[in-house]
C-alpha cells in the first residue's frame, strides 16, 4: 500500500496546501470532461504528476487493485441487457465513469506519497479553522497510520489461513472467516491505539509542522486554478458566463 516515503522529487518539495489544491482542481475538471478526448489529456496530466512525484504507475494500479474489479464491473452491468445481452453503447458512460475514478486516485496517491502526515494535518486545520478542523485534521492523520497497519493485518490473516489449508473450504466459508479475524483484529488495534493515545498525552492542539508558500507553489496553484476554470467552462454555459458579466439576461430564459 502506497504510505509516505521521503524523497527530494519536485512533489516533495511543494507545501501540501498548493498539492491538495491541484488535487481538487483536477478532481473538478475531471468530472467536467469525462469524455474521451477529456480523459486523453487528463491521462497525460496523471503521468506527469506522478512522474514528478517519482512514483511508479503500476505501482499505484497494484496499491487499488481492489478497486479495479468494481470499475470493470460497473460498464458490464450497465451494458447487460436481456434478449440482447450486451449493448456496448450503455457501457460507454459508466467505463468513462471509472477510468476518471483512476485517473483521481493516481494524482490521490502521488499526494500521499510525497506528503508528511503532519504536514497533511496541518494544511487541513490550516484550511478549516476550529475545533472542526482539529476534528478533520486528527481523523485524516489516524486514518493515513491507521489503514497500512489494518491492510498487513488482512494478509497476514490470509497467510495463515492458507497455511491451514482453508483454500479447501468453500467461498463463502472462507470469506466469512476472514472477515470475522480481520474485525476482530481492527478492534483490537482500536483498543490499543487508544491506549496509546492516552499514554502519550494526546492533543488536540498539537504544534504542527510551520506550512510556507515557495515559487514552486506559486506554479502549482496557477495549474490548479487553470483546472478549475476549465471545469466552469464546461459546467457553466458560454452564454450564462456572457450574460453574468454583462449584467443582464438573455431573452427566452425568464
């Protein structure tokens, strides 16, 4: 699973409230231009994120691969008719639908790996003042530590399944199993992390990492504003955009 990794690629060096601003920038345009020729280009933006942040594209497949078989799925379902069994002019919408969904889990991962915990905590109670932000700040730093620690858990479940020859149970026997060991131990991680926590004096307050803006980040948030507008060209008309400008309405849309 992809988890923070210190490096000196050009990602790693942008404060994470510039990646983070890309982030829903391109998520934006992406469900904007969710045609072929959009996806096209999206496609090339991904490779590139990823190539600054230094990481592998078919490491990124393989660390949501557990995704894949529902993106697949969706165009097959969708497509699936009765007396025709399949018209390909259904599943278009929906693996179009999908293939974005990657598309934002790529630039997604490319975040995670180059960005601190702290400092994605930081950037968060940085954006949302508060109490609420402390809030959303602690839980996306739990959740980064949290979810590796879980995801080992299941493999090593499954190893030991496979030791014990529970390949020669049925399906739903086997999943049932897993499912229950994997709960059982998420709750006591859960205990534990508490315990934890309590021992080392949580805050809720913390002194967090001091986020500044370089030239770097000057880039970083033209192109995010460049994805942004790009999806109000498409999501807002040309004409209401005019009119709105202008200061008046068209006629025939009272």
């Amino acid at each position: 699973m992809l988890s923070y990794e210190p490096g000196d690629s050009l990602a790693h060096r942008l404060d994470p409230r510039s990646k983070l601003a890309v982030q829903i920038g391109f998520a934006a345009a992406a469900f904007a231009h969710t045609t072929p020729r959009g996806l096209a280009a999206l496609t090339v933006v991904t490779l590139a994120v990823l190539y600054l942040a230094r990481t592998d594209p078919r490491r990124v497949v393989w660390a949501f691969r557990f995704v894949v078989p529902f993106l697949i799925a969706a165009p097959l379902l969708d497509g699936f008719a009765w007396g025709v069994w399949f018209v390909p002019a259904e599943a278009v919408g929906p693996a179009l639908a999908g293939y974005r969904v990657l598309l934002v889990l790529g630039v997604a991962a490319a975040y995670v790996r180059t960005t601190p915990v702290r400092d994605s905590r930081a950037a968060i109670q940085w954006a949302v003042p508060g109490r609420v932000g402390q809030f959303l700040g602690m839980g996306v730093a739990f959740v980064f530590r949290f979810l590796p620690v879980l995801r080992a858990d299941v493999g090593r479940i499954r190893d030991a399944h496979r030791a014990r020859l529970g390949t020669e149970r049925s399906v739903p026997d086997r999943m049932g199993m897993l499912v229950t060991a994997a709960f059982n131990r998420a709750f006591e991680r859960a205990d534990r992390f508490a315990v934890a926590l309590r021992a080392r004096c949580f805050s809720w307050n913390p002194t967090l990492p001091e986020l500044r803006f370089s030239r770097l980040d000057a880039a970083a948030l033209a192109v995010a504003a460049t994805f942004v507008v790009l999806s109000l060209v498409t999501v807002v008309p040309p004409r209401t955009v005019l009119s709105m400008s202008v200061g008046f309405v068209p006629v025939g849309t009272r």
